[in-house]
C-alpha cells in the first residue's frame, strides 16, 4: 500500500515536473530570438546571414519542443 501511494504522488507531481523542465528549456530561446534580431538588424545588407540565422533559430526552437514533449 505505501509503494503504492508513493507512485501515485510521484505521478502527481510529474505534469508540474515537466512543465518545469520544459520551462527552463523555453528560456534559452528569448535570449538565441534576441541575439538573432540583434545579428539581423546589423546585417540587413546581409540576407544570406540574417537567412542562416534564422534558420538556426528555427531548428532551435524545433529541437527545444521535441525535447520539452
């Protein structure tokens, strides 16, 4: 009975363990959307640059919702 109700609390505190995780994931990208608009608006003469930028950007925030799923 107590094995059974330590996994029931484990499991009930999982979604708020995920969203947490998942939280502190999410925060690198502002700081990587910041830097890109940074690199972007410097180099507006520089499409290939501000293209490659933002598809790391995308990648990044691809690869961060797969990892936070």
């Amino acid at each position: 009975m107590e094995n059974f109700l330590e996994r029931f609390l484990i499991l009930k505190k999982l979604p708020k363990i995920m969203t947490m995780i998942a939280a502190r994931k999410m925060a690198v990208i502002p700081k990587k959307i910041m830097m890109a608009a940074a690199v972007i608006n410097v180099g507006t003469s520089h499409a290939v640059v501000s293209q490659s930028v933002t598809e790391e950007l995308l990648s990044l925030t691809n690869l961060t919702l797969k990892t936070s799923l």
